[in-house]
C-alpha cells in the first residue's frame, strides 16, 4: 500500500507544479499582450505627434525634416489619386462640401447634410474632372484631403496645442 501512497503524492505533487506552471504561462502571456497593446498605442501617439508636426510645419522646407516633407506630399498626393480612381470606378459620390466619400446611391452626406451631385450632374462635370487629373492644384487639394483625414485621429485638444 505504501507503493500506491508514494505514487499518489507523486502524481499530486506533479499536477501540482504542472498547474504552477501553466498559470506562470498564463500570468506571462497576459503581461506580453499588455505589453504589445501599450506598444500600439505608443505607436499611435508617434503617428499623431508626427501629423501634428507636419501640418505645423510642412512648409518649413529648410528644416531637417525637409527632405521627409517633401516625400510625405508625394506619397500623400499619390495616395490621393489612387483613391480618386478607386472612387470612380467604385462610383462614389464625394461630398463637394467636406469631401467624404458617400455611397453612389446617396443623396445627402451623412457627414455635413449637403445634397449631393446626382449621375447626370456627375456625367456634365466628368470633361471638368478630366482636365483636374493633370492639374497640380488639385492634387495638392487631394492631398489635403488625406492630411485631413489623418489627423481626424488625433485628438481634437491635441490639434489646438
């Protein structure tokens, strides 16, 4: 009977440290998913800082930080013409009051109530569209827009500082 005593309290004192074990695990995991959702909001807080800063100060062009402006407005202006197209061949309505993309079949912008362009108005202003594409300024307007949009993340007490 000893034998099976023995291997009782050594099968007990195994399931034991095994539990310890897992719960260590646990308690480990749990800390390294508090860690990564610190770390992303970290990121998050950088990425406003960064867009803050931007718009205070994209057009300090003899700064450090020139060379990285100047490829920030390219890559925004880009990103401003590929949605544009999106947009078209998706055809979305833009708002032609705040500039939010709106379902094709909306008439009223559920962000600022203005009524929006109906097709036929859309089909009339599609000659004056093609001539937009190649004009500089209203890249730079689009990529306005995509600042715009951007910095919607931040905070509003955040911007005003």
């Amino acid at each position: 009977m000893a034998f099976f005593e023995d291997l009782s309290k050594t099968l007990s004192d195994k399931g034991k440290e095994a539990a310890q074990k897992a719960k260590e695990a646990a308690g480990v995991l749990q800390m390294k998913a508090q860690i990564a959702s610190e770390k992303s909001k970290l990121k998050e807080l950088y990425g406003a800082v960064g867009v803050l800063y931007y718009k205070k100060h994209r057009d300090d062009e003899d700064t450090e930080f020139g060379d990285l402006f100047r490829e920030i407005g390219n890559v925004l202006t880009n990103v401003a013409a590929m949605e544009e197209k999106v947009q078209k061949m998706e055809g979305a309505n833009v708002c032609p009051n705040c500039k939010k993309v709106m379902k094709k079949d909306a008439l009223f912008c559920s962000h600022c109530g203005a009524a929006l362009k109906t097709e036929e108005e859309t089909c009339e202003d599609e000659t004056e569209d093609d001539l937009w594409e190649d004009d500089e300024t209203a890249e730079t307007a689009a990529a306005e827009t995509v600042i715009e949009a951007e910095a919607e993340t931040v905070p509003e007490e955040e911007e005003d500082e």
